[in-house]
C-alpha cells in the first residue's frame, strides 16, 4: 500500500541500549555475609592474639563507663571514692551481662556497657534530692543511688515481660531492610556527641589519637605483607599508648598549670583522683550502698529508659550479626535477648549500679575495625571487666585515660557501626521513591528530634515536655531522646503503612522474612543455637 497523507512509517527497530553496569564497570551481587573478615562468630584466634584482643575490648569500653560515671556521681553528691566504687560495679555487671548475652542472650560477640539512656530519669531523681535536707554529701549519694536501685529493679520487669513473652519478637517482624538502614546507622550517628565534640575539650590529644588510628591502622598495614594482620589487629592498643604517654608528659611538664579546670579535667592524667581513692581488692555485692527505694513517680522514668535500652540493643544486634558473619538475627532470639537484659537489669538494681545496660556500639565498631568478628573474644573480654572490677587499683589505672583519646576512638568505632547499616539498602530496591522518601525521612527525623530535645532539655533533666506529672514528662522526653528509637518508630509506622502489600519485593521482605522465623533459614541454628544442646531441655517458648 502507498503512503497516506498525515502517516509515516514506523521508525526502524532501534538496538537496546547498553547496560550501565557493563559499559561503567561490575554492578556487585548481594552477599548476606561480609567477606574480609578474618575471623567470623564460631571461629577462633589463637589464644595470643585473643587475649590482646579481649583486652582491646575492654579499653573501648571502659571509655563509656568512665564517662557517665564522672558526669552523674558529682551531681549525686558522691566524691572520687564513691565515684571508682561505681565504677567497679558498672564494670563487673557489664562482664556479668556481657558473659549471659554470649552464652543464652543472642550470641552474638557483643559486649554490653552502661547505657546514657538512663541519664534523664537518673537526673530527675537527683533533681528531687537537692532540697538539702541531708547531713551530709555522701548521705544525699547514698540516698539517690538506692533510689535509683529501686527504680532498675522495677522497671526491669518490663524487658522481662517484653522479651519472654515474645512481644519485642512479634515487633520485629514488622521490620524490612527500608527501617533496618535508619535505624542501624542512627545507632552509630545519634551518639556523636560522644566524638568530635568531646575530643575537642582537648584537641592537643585528641586529634593526635584520631590522625595516628588512622595513619597506623589504614595506611601501614599496606607497607608490608607480614604486618597487616598485627598493625589491623592491635593499631589500637599502640596508638592509646602513645598517646597516653604523650598526655602524661604534658602533664608532668605543667603544661595544663594555668589553665580552666574543664581543661584540666579532659587532659591531664591526674585529673580523675581513682588511683588514690580505689581499693586494692573490694568485690561488688547485693545492696552495697543500702535497702533499695522504691518511688513510683521514679519507676515511671525508669521504664521509659528501659524501653530506649531495647530499641537500641536491637539495633546493635542487628549491626553486630553482619560484622561476626553471621545472619540477622532472628525474631525469636531478639526477644530472648531483650528479656535476658531485662534480668541483668534486675541484678544491676540490686548491686546498686547507677544506670542499667544496653549492647555497647563501640565495641560492634570495633568488630569491623580489627575484622574479627569471634564470640569467644568478647567472652574472654569479660574475664577482664570481671578482673579490673574487684583489683581496683588496677582498673582505675586504665581508667585514668583522658576522655579526649576515647573520643577519638568513637570517632572511627562509630562511623564504622553507622556505615554497616547503610550496606542493608543493597536487599531492597534503592531506586524507589518510596523506599528513598522513608529512608530520608527516618533518618532525618532519627537525628533532628533528639537533638531538639537535647538542645532543651536544662542541666538538671528538665525536657521540652513538661506537664504536670514528672513521671509522664521523664517517659517521654526519654523516648524521644534516643535517635535509635526514634528513628525504628517513623521508618516502621512508614515503611508498613505506605504502600505496603503493593511493594513487598521493593521493600526487601523476600530477603529479610526467613530470617524471621525459627526454620525460616538452615543457618540461624548454626548461628544462635544454646551451647552444649542446652536448646533441648528448655520449652520452645523461652528458646
């Protein structure tokens, strides 16, 4: 047939256009488990190499320890003795719960460490107690802290009834790799107060601490083939130590002598009085400073703080599995995790620690910086926490390192826990506007609402919200301080309302919900399985 007026034929067949991936380079599959690490959950150093690495562990996370210690026991009314006394049972319930959680929590290598979250209601109680109408300082100490005994051994009955019942598991469930990215990197980017900004109360140490790590952990690792393994693996343990030194000689040459005493305090390496007022040998005990206090209006505070623990464990967990190589962990075994918390905190009430514990992030860090992901590790850790805690001479030796090289240390730990939670996006699809408008917004608000609370909140625990009931104020102003929280409650409220049944494959759910269930995967019994079959003699239910 001839052409018509107004037609054209069709255009020829056009070849398709090459593939992006192929013309720019390789598009990288998936992979479940990080490939680089050297030694994953189940595999083991030899005994040399663990015992320096246990020890690393610990020095990371005394730094958190030391830190809430000397923030919160001056404002109780405690001196330096009272200070290194809490000290030692911070760092003995740590080594206790860190032991449980390797052994029957999740099994993951994760250490857990005092947590801040517990500040605000800590605060509050210390704010009631300001009206002078003890004898004495030390009596006001006494007093607070066996409040805030009472308040831990309550509100621990909430993790208890969350994880063994199975409650914290079922929350779980509702979660997809598009929540797991805010909420994991949140876990390492809220704490960032705990970096740059603390390192700059002393710059003159702590920037030599964060440019030397990098230096000697990056860069000379690949100067020679048989010392990568030693510079990757220890760089730490030598840069804390040279850099210790150089701060004890700035203090012994009087460098800091005319100086404020908030310099004073961050540089020298005297400044912290716990060798001369720790024990040699005092072992934590059951109600050591007195008969626990129970106030309701407190209690309240106190749970708000417990559930903050469980959100940021979860995500610490969950960070942590990726650097032992392990799978995620499953619904099941977050639950028994967070009741097995909730149980060390009953036990940290009545040794009388002044805040409860959550899964440490500096230390997961420290799994991906030293590429060793082995349980056994962590284990041995404890043995050192447990040691320091009772021969606290010893321990309050180590504790006297300036806060500055910590910081600068958490400046690289935490960075590391940050970018482990952004490698979830590659089971999702990553070029959905649905999932980019979650992720951005879950993040955002993860890091912008806390920080207004903590831009309003006054020195002496007061937060944005202020009704009537202090109980219902230290509730939420708790929550709502936590960026981990924060951020699982938006991207979760988000990612299963927004179009939800419509976007299962986007959402990375083919991928995530196996993991979710006890057979759901082959491997997760390899993984997070009792020791010794203990998983045969215990109910289902508690499993």
């Amino acid at each position: 047939m001839g052409e018509t007026a107004g037609h054209h034929p069709p255009p020829p067949p056009q070849a398709a256009p090459p593939s992006l991936g192929l013309s720019r380079g390789p598009i990288w599959t998936p992979a479940e488990q990080l490939q680089q690490l050297q030694y994953c959950i189940h595999s083991n150093p030899p005994w040399p190499q663990a015992l320096l690495l246990a020890f690393q562990h610990y020095i990371v996370m005394l730094g958190t320890t030391v830190l809430i210690s000397s923030t919160l026991v001056p404002l109780m009314g405690g001196g330096h003795g009272d200070k290194g006394r809490v000290i030692q049972s911070l760092l003995f319930m740590s080594g206790l719960n860190t032991l449980l959680q390797t052994l029957f929590g999740t099994r993951l290598p994760t250490v857990m460490g005092p947590s801040a979250a517990f500040t605000l209601p800590v605060l509050s109680i210390i704010n009631d107690y300001n009206d002078g109408s003890f004898t004495s300082e030390h009596d006001r100490f006494r007093h607070t802290i066996r409040t805030i005994q009472g308040s831990l051994i309550v509100s621990s009955f909430i993790n208890i009834v969350l994880g063994y019942s199975g409650a914290w598991g079922n929350l779980a469930r509702f979660f997809s790799p598009i929540v797991i990215v805010p909420f994991v990197c949140v876990v390492g980017l809220g704490l960032f107060m705990r970096g740059f900004p603390l390192l700059g109360n002393c710059v003159e140490i702590g920037l030599p601490m964060l440019v030397l790590l990098v230096i000697c952990q990056q860069y000379l690792k690949r100067l020679h083939p048989k010392a990568h393994f030693i510079v990757e693996r220890f760089a730490l343990l030598f840069c804390i130590g040279v850099v210790w030194a150089f701060a004890a000689i700035l203090t012994a040459a009087g460098a800091y002598n005319n100086v404020p005493e908030q310099t004073k305090l961050s540089c020298r390496t005297d400044r912290s009085y716990l060798l001369s007022s720790a024990p040699w040998i005092k072992v934590p005990y059951p109600f050591q400073w007195g008969t626990p206090i129970f106030r309701a209006s407190h209690v309240f505070g106190m749970i708000g703080a417990a559930l903050v623990t469980s959100a940021e464990s979860t995500g610490t967990f969950i960070a942590a599995s990726r650097f032992a190589g392990a799978t995620a962990p499953p619904a099941h075994v977050l639950s028994r995790s967070i009741g097995l918390q909730g149980i060390g905190m009953l036990v940290e009430g009545i040794f009388g620690s002044v805040v409860g514990t959550t899964a440490s992030v500096e230390n997961v860090g420290l799994l991906g910086l030293t590429h060793i992901g082995s349980r056994r590790v962590v284990q041995i850790s404890t043995a050192f926490m447990i040691f320091f805690s009772i021969f606290g001479k010893f321990g309050a030796f180590f504790a006297s390192i300036p806060l500055p090289i910590f910081a600068a240390i958490y400046c690289v730990l935490l960075g590391i826990v940050a970018a482990v939670g952004i490698t979830f996006i590659q089971f999702a699809n990553n070029n959905s506007m649905r999932n980019i408008y979650i992720l951005g917004l879950s993040l955002f608000l993860g890091i912008s609402i806390p920080q207004y609370f903590a831009s309003k909140t006054t020195e002496d625990g007061h937060g944005p919200v202020r009704t009537g009931g202090g109980w219902f104020n230290d509730i939420w102003n708790t929550i709502f301080s936590s960026p981990p929280t924060v951020a699982m409650i938006v991207g979760t409220v988000l990612d299963n309302t927004l179009d939800a049944r419509d976007t299962v494959a986007d959402r990375g759910l083919p991928w995530w919900k196996p993991f979710q269930h006890r057979k759901g995967d082959s491997r997760n019994d390899e993984f997070y399985s009792f020791p010794l079959r203990i998983n045969e003699y215990i109910p289902t239910r508690f499993l």
